[in-house]
C-alpha cells in the first residue's frame, strides 16, 4: 500500500492490494503470492489444499501504532491456535517501502465462511485466498467497493 488508506479511494486501495507482496514461509521455504495469480510451487507444497493470507495489522486498511498491531497479531495466533489449524508465517509487503510491513498468517485448510469471519472479526478490508490451479483471489470486506471488480476480487459483504 503506497499511503495512508484513508485517503485513498476504493479503486486506487483495490490497486494497492493488487501491488502488495503476500510473503509466506514453510518449512524455510519463501512463497510470493499475488491476487489474479497461479501459485504452483504453493500449491504442490500444500498437497493441493486451499490457503489464505490473513492479517490482523492496521483494521480497515488504517494505519495504527505497533504496540496494538502486535497485540492484534497475537489475538489472530491465539483464534487460530484454538481452531486447530496449520499456519504458517506471513508477512504482507509493499514493494515500495511507503506502508509498514503486516504480519500475517498462511492458513490452510479454513473454509471461506470461517475466514470470513476472522477478517470481521480482526476488521480486515481484504485478505488473499487460493486453491488449487485457480488464481489467487481478494476477498473485499464492507461496502465501499466499486460494482465492478477485476476477475482477481470478490466483494464479500
């Protein structure tokens, strides 16, 4: 993301998602995801199994201090910890420097209703999605987003 979001409009926030660099590791392995994208190698390491990347940093698409993001980061280890489900570690990236840079999680095997509840639940405008031979998908959270989206997004609420 390239400023504070909340001065962006809808479009120019779907194009700083589009831009982000979604960085996972398994098992010392680096993964660059990007929604409208394929993830072979991802995939192939996942047995074929759907993932999604999903942070807890900076609600809404707005910047707060680091001492909340890290108290919300852990809050989204512990709900996951509680469900049972593999993660791994993630870290959403902007390219140019100019938005800090969000831990986040790779979540396999959470189906979208039980994702879409963490992003509500940790007030996510959006998180990345994928399975297997299909390209990765933004999933948008809350009303302010254009009728029209690119193949790559889906509108949630």
């Amino acid at each position: 993301m390239h400023t504070d979001t909340a001065e962006q409009t809808p479009e120019r926030l779907l194009q700083a998602f589009l831009a982000t660099d979604y960085e996972a590791r398994i098992d010392g392995r680096q993964y660059m995801l990007h929604p409208g994208r394929l993830h072979k190698s991802l995939d192939a390491a996942l047995a074929g199994r759907p993932w999604a990347v999903v942070t807890a940093f900076n609600p809404r698409a707005r910047l707060v201090d680091e001492s909340a993001n890290r108290k919300r980061h852990q809050d989204l280890l512990d709900t996951v910890a509680a469900r049972g489900w593999e993660v791994h570690p993630a870290v959403n990236r902007d390219p140019c420097g100019t938005w800090p840079d969000e831990k986040a999680l790779l979540i396999v095997d959470a189906d979208l209703p039980e994702l879409d509840g963490l992003a509500e639940r940790f007030e996510q405008a959006a998180i990345v999605t994928g399975r297997t031979g299909e390209p990765a998908v933004l999933r948008l959270y809350g009303s302010q987003w254009p009728q029209t989206l690119p193949d790559w997004a889906r509108r949630v609420n």
